[in-house]
C-alpha cells in the first residue's frame, strides 16, 4: 500500500514540475574511504539541483524556501556554512578532500551589488539569522571577527569587497545543529539521512557539517539555476588497533531506513584502502604554532612542508583578531630545502594586508609564495597582546582568545593528484589545507578587586547608616511604675 501512495505522489510531483516549468533533482550518496591509520572516512553529500524560468521560482518543492527567502533579502550569490568539530590531522589522514573545513565555524558569503555600502548591514543581519536558525552562538562573527578576502576563496582584482568570510575557532557542533541541518532535506528520515544519528555524529573522531548553495542567472537563456549541496562527513578512529569494517553497520550501528523515494540516485560507495608505503613519503602539511616569550609577546609560525620534485605556487591566507597586534616589520619567509642545515631567506611574490581596528574588524594577511623543491618553509610574525578596556573583554577572559588557523591554497600540477592521499577528480587541481587554531592567553586582571573594593565600601555605608539611624529613630524610655504595681521581683 504504501509502494503505492509513493508512486502515487511521484506521478504528481512529475506533472507538477512539467507544468511549472522547473526541472529539480534530488540525490544522495554515501561514501566511505578508508584512511591509512586505519580510520574511516564517511562522507555523506546531498545535492539539489534545480533550474527553471525567472518567473516560476515560486514553485520550487526541493530547494528550501527559507534559503530562497535569505538570498532574495540579502541579495546573495554564493553561499557556504561548516560547523566542524575536530582537526583533520593531515599528517595522518592526507589531503583533505572532498570537503575541506576549518575548525569551528565558518561562514563564507559573496554578495550582489560590491558598490552598495549595505553590505555590513546585510553581514549581521545574516549573522542573526542565522543564528536562530541553526541554533548557533556565532553573534560575535558580526564585524569583529569578519574580513573582505581578495585572494580567497578565488583571486579577484575588479570585485572588491564582495566576499565576506568570518570563523569561529571555539564553536563547537550539538546535536541541535544537526536537527537544523536536516530541516533543509527532502527526506528527513528516510533514505542516507536516517545514518546520521546525534549519538553516531558526535562519538566519532571528527564530524562536519555543510551547506554551500549557489544562485545563478543564466542571461542567454532566461533561465535560473539553483546548487544546494548539503555535507555530512565523520572519521571513525580504529578501535583497540583493530580496523574498522567500511559498513554502515560497522560504523553507524544501523542500515539506512528504506529509501528516499524522491532521490533520483541514492548510492554508498566504498573505496579500496590506500597504499600507504606510498603516501607515507608524500605529505602536504601546515603546522600552526605560536612561540611564547612571555604573557604579552610572542611569535606566530607556520610550517609548511612540500614534499614533492615540483615548485608549488601557494596562496597563504591568515585572520587574526584585533585583540593581537601584529608586528608587520617582522614578517618573515624562509626555506630549508633538502640536504641543507640552513634556513634561506625568502620574498613573497604578492602581499596584500587589511589592517585591523579595535572592536571593529580583524587583521587580515594574504601572502603569495612560491615553495621550493622538497622543502620545509615557515611564516613567522611577531605579535604582542592588547591590554583591554573592561568592557572588552569576552566572557571567560582566562581561557584566553582563539587565532584561526590559516588556508593554504595551492595549484598542484596534474601529475601530482594521484599522489595525495584523495580520491579528487583528476581535473581538480586546486587542493585547500587548514591549519591549526591556535590559543593565546590575553593579559587579564584581577576582576574580583572590583567586587571586593564595591562589598567593602558599601559595609561600610550600610554600617554607617545602620548607626546614624539607630540614633535617629530610637529613644531610651525609663519605666515608670504606678503606685498601686509592684515592682518585679
């Protein structure tokens, strides 16, 4: 009976799309990669497509209408959301792919209209939507924590301004979010979805959840285009050395329930395990320090190892809050190339800089280098702490502020992409590399002084008080005994 309602209703759902003029398609996949420690890699992506007349964007069933609503208002082209628990460790897992995500919370937005100074007003606007929406804390990524890259996530000289990207290091992912998350699925518990349990997620490793959508007019044929691709990836670690079986069973406890009957596809892919006596000579990495001299100072490095017999072109992108001021005059690149003790100073081919201001937006550095043949390089900058107002100071002042880590985008050669530990297309040349937040403790007072000087001063006020009114309002009265009382013996 119920094969038969299913039918049933893909029969109208196909009349309603011919007579609207859209065409919507709706897959799911699975894929399960296992990792060279042992780990498995699931990734899950749900992809929405949808393309139909400027006029019949109304009629839409797939794409949400609340995504249809925020980029109407806000006037987006491009979106992209990840809330991401964990490190990939890519010395361990190898490149990233196919998803790359920072820790925390990242949210990357290009706007329509670049001349229109509106756009900060759209940002938080957003940003409290948002908020609501997907259960999140991320008001502080208003305008203190957001920046205008020129250089990532693609390199634009004429529109200025138009991407903002903000993260949140310290952002963690609940089961909240991923309720949200599902709300924006077609099936919400049928199909691939059903996989994806609070308890499940949040065990695992590592866990990531995604949203990218895209709105493109296409001018010659009148037509507009949808893109709303949702990501689900999480790396289950091996247990007491024993490999994991790459089943839904094994990692997940459960078999997907049924199937979504509106997905055009639904398939769970499972690779060959990679060969690691090859990989393990072959890795990209980035490594995210600081150097501590004392509280107020310190040294911000990044390492960065080219393994490979090919120069690679690299674009070196790095938000630092205002709250960490930045030697400039100290930035500093240099190489040690194979077979050498010494580190070799180097130039950038490109800098730009996007100065920071107190309370009001991070600094920005995005830097263009070139990495020798089998090398280990490093970024280096001196920074020193601000000594804050009061006022400025986030709520839990000694756990100290986290730096984001920088994004590493290099142009690898086609020859390459075989080597790293990802099953990319092989036309995708573009590999994206996260480095590690880093935590830096701020100078902090003694907050309690205030609060003790305020119960001092206010005793003694009240004692004060206490005996001023004592005086004021009592008066000592003598018994006086009639003649015919007696006195108490």
């Amino acid at each position: 009976m119920s094969g038969y309602i299913y039918a049933v209703i893909s029969i109208l759902l196909s009349f309603y799309t011919i007579f609207s003029n859209a065409t919507e398609t709706f897959d799911e996949q699975l894929t399960l990669d296992p990792l060279p420690d042992g780990s498995i890699l699931s990734f899950f992506n749900f992809s929405i497509k949808a393309e139909f007349d400027s006029n019949a964007e109304g009629s839409l069933l797939y794409v949400p209408w609340l995504f249809r609503q925020l980029f109407a208002e806000h006037n987006i082209a491009k979106f992209h959301l990840s809330l991401t628990q964990g490190f990939w460790r890519t010395n361990m897992w190898g490149v990233h792919y196919p998803m790359d995500v920072p820790t925390g919370t990242q949210l990357l937005v290009k706007f329509r209209d670049a001349a229109n100074n509106s756009i900060d007003s759209r940002w938080n606007a957003l940003i409290h939507q948002l908020n609501g929406i997907f259960c999140t804390s991320i008001l502080s990524m208003e305008l203190s924590m957001t920046t205008s890259p020129t250089l990532y996530p693609e390199k634009s000289a004429k529109e200025k301004k138009v991407w903002r990207y903000g993260q949140l290091s310290a952002e963690s992912v609940c089961s909240e979010n991923l309720k949200a998350w599902k709300k924006f699925l077609p099936c919400k518990e049928r199909g691939l979805v059903s996989l994806l349990e609070p308890r499940n997620l949040l065990s695992s490793n590592f866990h990531s959840i995604v949203i990218r959508a895209e709105r493109e007019s296409k001018h010659q044929s009148g037509k507009v285009a949808w893109s709303l691709e949702l990501y689900a990836q999480t790396v289950h670690a091996s247990r007491e050395g024993r490999p994991l079986d790459a089943t839904p069973k094994a990692l997940f406890g459960r078999e997907p329930v049924t199937r979504c009957h509106v997905a055009e596809t639904g398939m769970i892919l499972v690779n060959e395990k990679p060969n690691t006596s090859e990989n393990e000579q072959s890795v990209l990495n980035v490594h995210t320090f600081t150097k501590s001299t004392s509280q107020a100072r310190g040294k911000l490095t990044s390492m960065i190892r080219n393994p490979y017999s090919h120069d690679l072109i690299a674009t070196y992108v790095h938000m630092v809050p205002w709250q960490i001021r930045l030697y400039m005059h100290t930035l500093a690149f240099s190489c040690k190339v194979k077979g050498l003790k010494e580190w070799t100073p180097m130039a950038f081919k490109e800098r730009r800089f996007s100065l920071a201001r107190d309370g009001k937006r991070p600094l920005l550095m995005e830097l263009e280098m070139e990495l020798p043949v089998e090398s280990v390089c490093q970024v280096e900058v001196d920074y020193e702490t601000a000594f804050l107002k009061i006022t400025d100071y986030p709520a839990d002042a000694n756990s100290g502020i986290y730096v984001p880590g920088p994004i590493l985008t290099l142009q690898m050669p086609s020859e390459l992409t075989n080597k790293l530990n990802t099953n990319s297309p092989k036309d995708c040349n573009t590999v994206r590399i996260h480095g590690e937040p880093s935590l830096i403790f701020l100078p902090v007072p003694d907050f309690s002084m205030p609060f003790n000087v305020i119960c001092f001063v206010f005793s003694m006020l009240i004692g004060s008080f206490y005996g001023i009114a004592m005086t004021t309002s009592t008066k000592l009265m003598k018994v006086v005994l009639k003649d015919n009382e007696k006195r108490p013996s």
